[in-house]
C-alpha cells in the first residue's frame, strides 16, 4: 500500500514562488524524518518559463536561508490532479486557473491556498507575486511559504 502524501505547489511562472515553497517543503519533511513519507513537486499555471531554473532573485534570497533551489519549470496538467493529494495555489488567479483545469469536482477538493495554513501571516490572503518587486518580496514571500509549509505539514500531522 502507498501511503505517500503527494503535495503539489503551484504559481504563475514556477519560478519564484511554487519553486521556493517546494525547496522549502523538501528541507522541512527531510528535518523531521519524514521524507520518505511525501512527494512534493511544483508547477506554473503558465508555461513560458518552461525549462528554467528559479528566478536569479528568488535563488539568492533562497540560498541565504540554506535553500539551493534546482527546480525546472513546468506548466501544470489535468494528470497532476490525479497523481497529487493536494494542490496548493499561491494566490487567487492561481486557485481559479486550477479551479478551471481540474477535471471533475471531486479533483477540485484538492485544491488549497497557500495563505490558509501560514499562521504567522493572519492577515494575508496570497502569497503576492514578487516577479516585479524588490528585495523585500522576496523575504516577506520565503517567511510566508516558510510558515505555510509547516502550516501544512501541522494540519496533516492533526488528521
Ligand atoms: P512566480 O512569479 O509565479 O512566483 O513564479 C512570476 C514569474 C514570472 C512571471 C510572473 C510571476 N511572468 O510574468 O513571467
């Protein structure tokens, strides 16, 4: 029996955001012993930075924190609905694209927002875009997604 619990995060480019939350996710579950319990991954609602690593930005910012991010980009698909358990969306274009492209209801329950699960950030909804912010998005967005991810993993932990 496979017990994985498979977590997919996703954004606009998969380059900023969804990339970092993955790295972040992958150091959380391997610190806690739990690694072999999941499979995270990330994708991009749009698919013109296939192929590319993180943005140049966001790996700085990464790396400051421990984090070496080596995610490719990819574009999200209809089968991701079926290999993930849940799909965690960054912010609301994000949560309606997936809420779009996901192939029946059922599969639509899987989907999350990233804000839900970020304790530390009460007042947040999304997780705001920092493609054309400075230094300062980038940090408020790795607290944020640091915060989310054990949010996540706490609200696994409790069922
Ligand atoms: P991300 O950031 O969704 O966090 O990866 C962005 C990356 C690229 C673009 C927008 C946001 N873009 O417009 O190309």
């Amino acid at each position: 029996m496979d017990m994985k619990t498979r977590i997919l995060f996703v954004c606009l480019g998969n380059i900023c955001r969804s990339p970092a939350a993955d790295g972040i996710m992958h150091r959380i579950v391997e610190e806690k012993g739990v690694a072999g319990n999941f499979e995270i991954d990330s994708a991009g609602t749009y698919g013109g930075h296939r192929g590319e690593l993180p943005d140049s930005r966001m790996r700085s910012a990464a790396s400051r924190r421990g984090y070496a991010l080596t995610h490719r980009s990819r574009q999200v698909r209809e089968e991701d609905f079926e290999r993930f358990d849940m799909i965690v969306a960054m912010d609301d274009m994000n949560y309606e694209s997936l809420n779009r492209l996901a192939p029946s209801r059922e599969a639509a329950r899987k989907i999350f927002r990233m804000a839900e699960f970020c304790r530390r950030h009460p007042d947040r909804t999304y997780v705001p875009d920092p493609y054309y912010e400075g230094h300062e998005g980038f940090e408020l967005v790795l607290d944020m997604l640091e915060d989310g991810c054990e949010g996540i993993l706490e609200s696994l932990c409790q069922k």
